[in-house]
C-alpha cells in the first residue's frame, strides 16, 4: 500500500483544526500536522489574490485520497479547497507502516 501526504490550506487554525480532526477521527488520515500560518498569493475570478491562510498536513493512504478529499471539500468553508495529494518514496518503514495501520 502506498503512503501519501495530502496538502491543504484552509483560511484559520480553527478550520485546519477541525478538518484535521474530523479526516484522523473517520481514520481517513492517521496523522494531521497543523503547519502554521502562511501567506498564499493566487489569482481568483480574475483578481490578484493576498491571503493568510493555514497549511494543514494530512498523512493517509493511496486508497484513501479520494475520501478523504470529499470530506475535506464536504467541510472546507472555501468553494475551491486546496487539496494536493503526494507520494511518499521513501523514509521510516515503521512509521510508513503505522500511517497504513492506523487508516485500516
């Protein structure tokens, strides 16, 4: 099984938080790191876009993404979310193995 990290932005920690919660609480995820406050510089509906936002890390599996994207977009205040799904190659098989335990 492939391991994945999912990126997300969402428009305040509380949002992150509970995005995070709700995706490990289903086991959609096994890990949600809340990054911290970023700032994104975008274009939307034709306009130059300045935003704070903050970055959310979600650890899942390849079979997972598409659930777990449906409830982020289910529960995201955004009409568009940023949900980015990427591969893990490599790094600790332990932890590898635990990302695939925990969403089993």
């Amino acid at each position: 099984m492939q391991a994945m990290l999912l990126y997300v932005t969402a428009g305040s920690r509380d949002e992150a938080l509970r995005l995070g919660r709700a995706v490990v609480e289903k086991r959609l995820a096994a890990c949600a790191n809340i990054v911290g406050e970023t700032t994104s510089i975008y274009r939307w509906e034709g306009e130059l876009q300045e935003d704070a936002e903050v970055a959310l890390i979600l650890k899942t599996r390849a079979a997972l993404v598409d659930d777990a994207t449906a409830e982020i977009k289910r529960l995201h205040s955004y009409d568009c979310p940023c949900v980015v799904a990427l591969p893990i190659d490599g790094g600790n098989d332990e932890f590898l193995n635990w990302i695939i335990n925990e969403t089993s």
